[in-house]
C-alpha cells in the first residue's frame, strides 16, 4: 500500500510540475539523447496528459480473425493476446503499444471503459485510435497517430505484452516512466528515473526564476550566464 501511495504522489507531481521537453533537456545532459517516440504520436486532445508505468504490448500484422489450425495458440484466438494484456493494466500504468503497420487502429473506447476501470493512466500506440467521439467523452488519454476506424480485428493481434519493445529506436521496457503531453511522449529509462526527476524539477523551478528575471529586463545572454538555463 505505500509503494502505491509513493507511486500515486510521483506521478501526481509529474502531471502537475512538470512536461516532457524540461525532462528531456535533462536527459540529454545525462547522455540520454534518443529518448522521444516519434512526432506523430500525439495526445488525441490538445490538453491531454499523461504520466505512468509502461506496460509494453507487441502487436504484429496478421491476415483473417483467426487461424484454426495454426500451431500457435495466439493465431487461433480472436485478436491474439490483447485482451489478456487488457485485463493485465494496473493503476498508474500506460498500455504502450508497438509492432504493427500503420494501416488499423490499436486502441478504441470500450479498451478505453476497462482501462479506466481498472484504473490505468492511458495509452501510446505507434498507430492510430478510433472510437474517438466516444474517447474524448470518456476523457481518457491516449495519444497516437490520429483517428482512423478501421479495426485491427482482422488485420492484427497482440503477440507478447510486458516484453521489451522498441519504437524508431526508443527502448522501452515494461515498467519504465511514461511521459506525454502537447509536446510529444518521452520515456525515463527506469533506472535512471529518480535523477531525471529530480533534475527536472530543480530544472523547471530554477526557469520560473529565469523568467521573472527577463521579465524585469535581463538580456538573454545575462540570463544564460548567470544561471545556465534557456
């Protein structure tokens, strides 16, 4: 119970103190270069936020609902290993998706009512969404490539979940910080979430000081040198 309330209170401060590009400035001085999953993921609302635990889902193209007689157990059920993965969410995770082409949609409403029943922070997938009117109604979050109704029903299935996953060169492991807003989405490796963190709220606190003083007629450069923040 306190590991949870510890978890609750960290991504309760992420969402209200900090945004992805103060975190990913401070994991590019920790070498940390290559951490933001491409610019077409955006949140399906502008004001949409999200902060969590990745729960990593691999998806794969497939070619009909079900293969009977496939020797893969996965192949046989109606859209592979989604639901288990589904059911799997706990609260403050992020169903974080990967692996199929461009061409359905991973995510939709009725994934969006269980999610949030079971108290889940939101979804990333490397696709699109659907269902939309009904997500926005909802006010989950999710952030993909746009709207597009076609189904991933006959077109994929979940293949593995809590599995690493990789998103144009972004690893992401199962349990690692999600973080996304206007800005884009980030992933804080989870071994070096607490100096992240950290730094990014020495960060952000010391820019709020930055701007009160241009605010009051300090040059850029003046501001630079005397407190290495732009």
């Amino acid at each position: 119970m306190k590991e949870l309330e510890k978890e609750r209170s960290l991504f309760k401060v992420v969402k209200e103190e900090l945004f992805t590009a103060v975190i990913g400035d401070i994991m590019d001085k920790m070498g940390y270069r290559h951490q933001f999953l491409p610019p077409q993921i955006q949140p399906l609302r502008d004001d949409m936020v999200v902060a969590g635990r990745a729960m990593t889902v691999l998806e794969a193209d497939t070619f009909e609902n079900v293969t009977p007689n496939s020797p893969n157990q996965v192949m046989r059920n109606d859209f592979g290993l989604m639901l288990e993965a589904l059911d799997d969410l706990k609260e403050n995770e992020i169903y974080i998706c990967t692996g199929a082409s461009p061409t359905y949609a991973l995510w939709g409403e009725l994934m969006s009512t269980r999610a949030m029943v079971l108290k889940a922070a939101g979804a990333v997938v490397n696709g699109y969404s659907r269902d939309t009117k009904g997500i926005l109604e909802l006010g989950f979050p999710i952030f993909s490539y746009g709207r597009y109704a076609q189904d991933q029903g006959p077109r994929g299935k979940v293949i593995d979940f809590r599995c690493p996953i990789k998103i144009e060169g972004v690893m992401i492991n199962d349990g690692d910080i999600v973080v996304g807003d206007l800005d884009g989405v980030c992933i804080i490796p989870k071994e070096i979430e607490e100096k992240v963190i950290d730094g990014a709220l020495e960060k952000v606190r010391g820019e709020k000081k930055v701007a009160k003083a241009i605010q009051g007629g300090m040059s850029a450069r003046e501001s630079w040198d005397t407190y290495g923040i732009m």
